[in-house]
C-alpha cells in the first residue's frame, strides 16, 4: 500500500512537470493531474492486453510500433477525457507520453533502490495470464540460473562476507549446499553449456576453432555456428526436453520453448516474438524504463572505467564505447528482460528452466572478476535471485531453485600489454619465410546475447527484420572468417584462434593432425620458438613415436603414461590438468598445436591472448573451478568432473521429483 501510494505520488509529479514544459499541453486546475494519473493506470490496464495482442500478431514490427505508439495513445486518451487538462494533438502526446515515461523511471528507481517489492508486485501483475492459463500442480519444478564465470571460491567469499544476501540466506539456512565443480579444458560458455545441457562437451574443443574438413572458422556466439554443434549435440533427450525452457543460453538444451538462444535464434521455430517479450517491449515498466537504466549503467561505466585508469589499477584494459554500450545492455537490459521471462514461465507452470545471466561475466572480463564493478554486478544477480523466489511462491507449483556456473575467471595483464605482441606474431615470427597466418584472437564472446536478440529480429520480414540487419552489417567481421576470403580462395598456411589463455594453431592445407616431426619439418623453429617463451605455460603436440606431448621451456611430459623429462610443464596448473589434456587431445577439430599461456604462481594470474582482463578457456587460476549451488536434501554423486558429469547429476535430480518419463530412448553418437 505504502509503495503503491509512493508511485503514485511519483506519478503525480511527473504529470504536473511534464504538463508545465511540454507547450502543446496546458492546464486548468491543478487537481486534474492528479485524476489524468489515475486514468491513465486505468487505461493501461484494459487496454494496454490488447496491444500485446496486437504486436504479437504483427511480428517485431508490431511489437515495436506498440513500443513507440502505445503509451502515447493511452497518454492522448487519458488527457483527453481528463476534464481542465487540454492537449493540442496526437503529437504533443507523443511527447507528453515519454517525457512522463522517463521522469517515472528516474523518480521511481530512486523511491524504490534498494527494496524489490515494486518490482515484484509489477511481475506478478504483469503475467497474471499465465497465472491463469496454467494448471495448478503438487509437482515440483526446477529453476536453473546460470550465473556465466562465477568461479567457487569468490562465490564462497561472497557468501560469506555476506554481499549476497539471497545466497548466503539459502546456504546458512540450510536449506542450500555450495558444492565445487572442475570445468575441464577448455574452460568456456559453449563447451560447459554443450556438457550441462546435452551432456555432449567433447564437441566444443574452444571457444572458436578451425575445421579442416570444412574450411571454415567456428564461432559459437554466432546463431548458425551454434545451432550447427547443436545439431551434433542433440539427441532429443537435452536436459529441458521434458516441455523445459531454454533462456538465454547458447544451446537450447532440446527445449520446445527457446528464447533468446543462440542455437535456435531464427531458425522459424518461433515466426513471431512470444507474448512475453511482447508484453515486456510494450510495457513502459519493462522497456522503457530498462532503457533509462541502461542509459544510466553507461554513465556509471564511464566513471568507473576513468577511476580505475586515474588510480592506476593494474592490470587493466582498456574500456572503449562498445563495451560501455555492452555493459549497458547486458547489464540491465538483457538482465531484466530474462528477469520478466522467467517470471512469467514460472507464472505458467514450467516444470523446468534454465537461465543464463551473463551480467557478471561480461564485467569481470573487462574491470577484472573481483573488481568493485564486478562484484556489485554479482550483487544484482542476488536480487533477481530474490525477485524469482517471491515470484515462484505465487506460481501454480511449487518450485526448487539451482545456481550454477559454466566455469570461473583468472584475472592478468594480457599477453600483449606483457611482451608487446600477439599470440598470432609469436607465431608469425617463428613460421618459415614466405608462410600466410590468419587470426582470430580478438575476443567477441560478449556480443553474443546480443547477437541472439538481434538474429531473432532480423529473422522477421519487415521494416523491423530490415534495420536490424542493416545494423548487423556495419559490425565488422571477426577476422579470419570465411566472409574474408572470396569462395574459392586457397587456405592459409596457418590459422592462430584463441580462447581466452588457450590458442590453437592450425595448418588448414594439410589434413588431419599434424605430428611433431611433421610440423618441424615445415617449420623448424615454431614448436621451440613457442615453449621457450617466457608467456607460454606449455605447448601440446602430437607425437609420431611417443603420442601427444606437453612441451616446456625446461621440460618434457607424456600424457600417455606421464613421464616426466626435466621439469614437469604443468607442476604449476593444478592436478586435473593431464586428464585435462588427454581428454582434450581426442576431441575432434583440435589444433595441430595446443598453447596454453603462462600462470604466475604467486598471484595465480594468466596471460590472456585477448585483450580480455579477466578470461577463461584454458588452464590455470580460478577459471576452471565452477560452483553448483543446489538443495541440501538433493544428494551430488561424488565429485563433478566435467559440465557432462553435472548435466547427469541434473537428470538424475529432475528424474528423482518424476521429470522425464516420456523422453525418446536414443543415444547420441559420439565421434
């Protein structure tokens, strides 16, 4: 009642400044800014279903037309019948409507900071049709959040200093358990997502890779490259088949429901934006005021980022207008519009969702993953956390919830700002003369979200499909990719991709993989020229005789019976590394070379060969130990080794409260 009376007092102020400035509105008394609030509500509420409906049918193009026109025409209404109040024309409210829409947003995030009771009232306004389609049920079902690069020991630190309220309630409670998880090799979103959600890793050897066979780069935060490995991946037995949701991730999980998804990001499987993201794009509460706040997130990024350089923190990089716009985006917007999808699929009866918010780990790659930014982004995770736990208690069934990341982050200066060059001009430095390199080192990971929202647009006809893909366009290509070369062209000597503080070295015109007396055949100097230098940890390679190496600058080790010359390479990057490595060597698509960079062992720091602070993807630091946050009285079998082994765990969990009873019995193959 209090807050309800807060925002309308809000909204009382902002009618009256927004009648005093704008000159096509004018005003007899002043009680009837009062009255045209009040109608205003009213009129949203009866009519603003009716948009929804509306857009829906019309595709993004109605969705965004109801963005733009809705809450002027409510605005025009509301002031037309409000007796002393005169408006000139459709126009003037135009207007009117978002000048009012803005000053709402500013004053209402200042009388609400800090306290989610309007934010949870609105959701559950918002989606009480869901609430009323669905069928109420005893049966349980599971919210899955991802919380993208969040490794264990900082959500353990955070817990306990006490900087998540929401967690840290859940596990002193007891009602939760902090269990750790190692993320094998290579540490990032697709591979641990290809694990959690189709128990199918071994198809992603990195982030991005070259396959000989095809010819081409593959790029797993672009919606064609992702839904090409899921079609490897899928069996139709994923871990949300049994009528889950998929949001947000990069794989869908063989979800029949999918949004904002990498791999079914317009593929047709949804001709027209669902009702929610319509209700959420056409609601000023939604959009609109996501767009202030995001505004407002950027400026916030501007003073941090200056801060940080006047202060001289290291490491650090730089911080330019693209990320300050991602950070905006991924931050806020992308972050409250999976917040209104999973409160209505829970307002629906979902038996089981995952999530993936990507808010933390987009910070932590560029201010470091436990920089102040950084951790009060993990902060804002809490609270949706908290948000959904109020949201569930008023959905048709009961709900158990499971927090878990995809891997960690290890924080370093990069390879660059160390040595002054690239991973790709190490290399260009050691190949034979005359030899052609092509790269693709410069990390993109953080567009992918927001590749997904854009692809699902541009898979619309329209005027709305149009701009989006004009928008697309003007972003430049990722090098090394195929757009670069006309079809037909010869393929380079070599290819240099990086993930994160692991590179793959590829020769794309020989088949197969290369073996160590191949490869210093072609080119003498590069296996040494790599393992010597003071960036690199080790180096991998394939052996005629003794099978896969790892090569130091003062060492020798087989991984196939771990015999050890000189000293051992990889001493310093923890115990699963051989398994890793092994494991690693017979995936398909890896590099004739695998390079890992080096760790410093006092500060447990990496050199990353993007321009990336705080990375993941190859060994060593936090990056590969994950957390699986879970209910106490569900058991874990043993300790999880591999996103495959806690994609296992989760079946066996939902199996347990009666899930996936109808599924196919297939077995997917493995290469």
């Amino acid at each position: 009642m209090r807050h309800g009376v807060l925002l309308l007092l809000v909204g009382w102020a902002a009618m009256g400044f927004t009648i005093a400035v704008l000159p096509g509105v004018s005003l007899d008394v002043r009680w009837a800014v009062l009255l045209a609030v009040v109608l205003l509500g009213l009129l949203a509420a009866v009519l603003r279903p009716a948009f929804v409906a509306v857009a829906v049918r019309l595709g993004w193009a109605g969705v965004i037309a109801g963005w733009l026109l809705s809450q002027a025409v409510l605005m025009y209404l509301a002031l037309s019948v409000t007796p002393g109040i005169h408006v000139g024309g459709f126009w003037d409210a135009f207007w009117a409507s978002w000048l009012y829409a803005i000053l709402v947003s500013i004053a209402s995030w200042f009388v609400t900071a800090g306290d989610n009771r309007a934010v949870i009232a609105h959701l559950l306004r918002s989606t009480r049709s869901a609430r009323r389609a669905a069928t109420p049920t005893d049966a349980p079902g599971v919210v899955m959040i991802q919380i993208d690069g969040l490794s264990a020991p900082l959500a353990r630190w955070a817990v306990q200093a006490g900087n998540l309220p929401t967690l840290s309630r859940w596990i002193r409670s007891g009602s939760h358990t902090l269990t750790e998880w190692h993320a094998e090799l290579p540490a990032t979103t697709p591979a641990s997502q290809a694990g959690l959600l189709h128990g199918g890793s071994d198809e992603v050897p990195a982030f991005r890779w070259w396959e000989k066979d095809a010819g081409r780069l593959v790029v797993t935060n672009h919606p064609k490259d992702s839904a090409l490995v899921e079609s490897r991946l899928s069996d139709g037995r994923g871990l949300l088949a049994d009528d889950g949701v998929s949001l947000s991730n990069i794989f869908s999980g063989d979800a029949p429901i999918s949004s904002l998804t990498m791999s079914t990001a317009g593929s047709g499987s949804a001709p027209r934006p669902t009702r929610w993201l319509s209700a959420f794009f056409v609601d000023p509460y939604g959009l609109t005021r996501s767009l202030v706040l995001t505004v407002a997130e950027m400026i916030k990024e501007l003073y941090q980022g200056r801060r940080q350089r006047l202060r001289g923190i290291e490491p650090r990089v730089h911080r330019g207008a693209s990320y300050v716009a991602l950070r905006g985006v991924t931050n806020v917007l992308l972050r409250e519009l999976n917040t209104y999808l999973v409160a209505a699929h829970l307002r629906g009866g979902a038996p089981s969702l995952y999530c993936d918010l990507v808010d933390y780990d987009e910070i932590a790659h560029h201010a470091g993953p436990t920089r102040p930014e950084s951790l009060a982004s993990l902060e804002g995770i809490d609270r949706v956390l908290g948000t959904l736990e109020q949201v569930a208690r008023a959905a048709p069934r009961p709900y158990r919830f499971v927090v878990l990341s995809d891997h960690g982050q290890s924080q370093g200066a990069t390879f660059l700002q160390r040595y002054g060059m690239r991973l790709e001009d190490l290399v260009r430095q050691q190949m034979r003369a005359g030899a052609e390199l092509a790269a693709a080192t410069h990390g993109q990971e953080q567009w992918g979200r927001v590749n997904a929202l854009l692809t699902e647009v541009t898979a619309q006809g329209g005027m709305a499909g149009g701009m989006t893909r004009r928008i697309q366009r003007r972003r430049p290509p990722e090098e090394g990719r195929p757009a670069d070369r006309p079809p037909g062209a010869e393929r380079p000597d070599l290819v240099v991709v990086a993930s994160g503080n692991l590179g793959l070295v590829y020769f794309p015109r020989v088949p197969g993989r290369l073996t160590l007396e191949e490869i210093d055949e072609l080119h003498p100097r590069l296996l040494n020229g790599l393992a010597t230098h003071p960036g690199i940890g080790f180096v991998v390679v394939r052996s005629r005789t003794h099978g896969p190496l790892v090569l130091g600058a003062n060492g020798t080790r087989r991984l196939f019976d771990d015999h050890v010359e000189g000293l051992d390479p990889l001493a310093m990057f923890g115990r699963h590394a051989a398994d890793d490595l092994r494991r690693h060597d017979r995936l398909p698509h890896v590099g004739d070379i695998l390079v890992n960079s080096r760790i410093d062992v006092s500060t447990g720091e990496v050199a990353a060969f993007e321009e990336l602070v705080g990375c993941h993807g190859g060994l060593g630091g936090w990056q590969s130990r994950s957390v699986l946050i879970h209910p106490a009285d569900w058991p874990v079998a043993g300790h999880l080794v591999g996103a495959d082994s806690v994609h296992h765990q989760l079946v066996a969990w939902l199996e347990r409260l009666g899930q996936r009873q109808q599924l196919p019995q297939m077995n997917r193959t493995v290469r």
